[in-house]
C-alpha cells in the first residue's frame, strides 16, 4: 500500500532504538508512515542504509555528516550510545571522505546527502577555525549532491546568514528541488532567502506545543512543506517527554493542517506529493 504520511527526518538507527528499531519501524507502518532515517556521520550513516536494506518500500536513508561531528563535540548517548568507542569518536571529529560517502550515496536506498549544513550552538561565537570546518564540509557535501543528483538534507542552527551566503554561491551546483532544510527555526526573511534557491522546509513535535513556528509556517507555501520527527528527540503532544519515534508523525501532520487551514487527509496528500517531488519517495 502506498504511504498516508512521511517522516521526512528521523534516526531509528540511533542508538536509542538499539533494542526495538523492528517494533518503531512497524508501529510507524502500521499508521501509513514511510520513513527516512538520516544519517549524521560514517557509522550512523552506514546503519541508516542497513536498516533500510530490510524492507522493500516505505524505509529510506540518507548519508552525510552532520556540522557538530567535524570537530569534537559533545557527546549524546540517545546517537552514539554509551561505549567508549563512542566517545572517542565525538572526541576527535571527523574529516569529511568524500570516496566513503560516494559509494553509500550510489545506494538505491539513498534519498539525499545529509544531515550536512552548519551548527553555531555548541561552539564559541569566533571559532573561526570550528566554522571554516563546517563550512568545508559542507561545500563537500554539495559538490557530492551534485555528482550523485540527489538533494541535499541540511540542519542549520544559529548560522543561517551563512548558511544563505554559502547555498547562494552554490546555486549551479544545485538541482531545481535542492533538498530540504530541516526542523528549521529561522525567521520568515530567512525562509524567503531559502525559498528563492527552491529549498522546501520540515517542522517536527515542537510546533504542537510552541507557538513561535506559527508565523513562519503560515508564510510558506503548502507545497513547500514536509512533516517529520527528528526521532528520538522532541516529541509532540501527547507524547511530550516521551522518546519520539516515527509513528507520531502524524500529530505533526495534524497541526500543520490546522495551521494552513486545511484538513489532515489534505495536508497529508500535500506532504506525500511534496515528498515524492523533492525525496524521490515511491
């Protein structure tokens, strides 16, 4: 059967569904979710193709890495785990290699190239050393977009006059649909920036008990908008609190809906056809 829903970003293949990533993949079916696991760095990266490789439809990956893995980080548990080789890696970062990337790209079960992008949260306003890093990454990461014709799945925190400034000097590199930018939190000018270099957008559980998205999603055209999770973190109502998982996409949905002034089943159709443009997703 044809999905009714799309997590358009989520991480099953982290260490918090190390137990039970089967059961979060079936309960997510069993609502009519079709899913893309989103890699950060190689081994989550790797894994997220992995668990794709199980299921014929409806499971999805991207390979990338993520801006705080380029150099040392901290280190979170629910992604990596609590081993110490888990450790050691958030400790010494990780240049991107764009020849192991290439090749788990080339997978067919590969959508996009991501979550790469910019991330200024964790680091001290003038690392200038930690930005250029990510910045070289991600330029990396958009020439390999470019090479394998498959959009590109951007985190961006606190960075969005850069991030702008860095797409902007890339729009040949670009396709039509470029990619997505995820659980974005910029402001309406930054959207219309975005929207102008064709990017679409995905909010996740936070829009269902935070009022500040509300503007920014009424301004972007529906046909722009995907749905998602970012599992396991920030889960919506009810289920705030809670590890997230695919499944309760469909509260994401709900509120979209209501935000737009339309119905679910309507929204729900948007965010598959969206999907299907920008994802590929069959």
């Amino acid at each position: 059967m044809p999905p009714k829903f799309v997590d358009a970003h989520t991480h099953v293949q982290f260490a918090a569904f190390e137990n039970d990533w089967r059961d979060a993949i079936k309960r997510a079916k069993n609502q009519g979710v079709a899913l893309v696991n989103v890699g950060t760095q190689k081994d989550t990266s790797r894994r997220a193709i992995e668990v794709a490789e199980h299921y014929h439809h409806g499971v999805y990956a991207t390979v990338g890495l993520h801006p705080i893995h380029t150099a040392k980080s901290f280190h979170d548990p629910h992604e990596l785990g609590g081993g110490e080789a888990a450790r050691s890696f958030t400790s010494r970062g990780e240049e991107f290699d764009f020849e192991y990337y290439r090749k788990l790209a080339l997978n067919s079960k590969v959508l996009a190239i991501g979550e790469c992008g910019l991330d200024y949260y964790r680091i001290d306003p003038n690392a200038a050393v930690e930005k250029e890093k990510q910045k070289e990454a991600l330029l990396a990461q958009i020439e390999l977009a470019k090479e394998v014709h498959k959009p590109l799945m951007i985190h961006c925190r606190e960075a969005f006059s850069d991030l702008v400034d860095i797409l902007d000097s890339q729009r040949d590199a670009l396709l039509d649909d470029p990619g997505i930018i995820h659980f974005f939190t910029g402001t309406e000018n930054d959207a219309g920036k975005l929207l102008d270099l064709g990017f679409s957008f995905t909010f996740g559980g936070v829009i269902t008990f935070a009022r500040s998205y509300d503007g920014v999603i009424r301004a972007i055209p529906v046909d722009r908008i995907l749905s998602e999770t970012d599992a396991p973190y920030v889960a919506p109502l009810p289920y705030r609190g809670k590890r997230n998982e695919p499944a309760y996409v469909v509260e994401v949905v709900q509120k979209l809906a209501e935000l737009k002034g339309i119905s679910l089943e309507e929204m729900a159709n948007q965010i598959l056809e969206n999907a299907r443009r920008v994802l590929r997703i069959s």
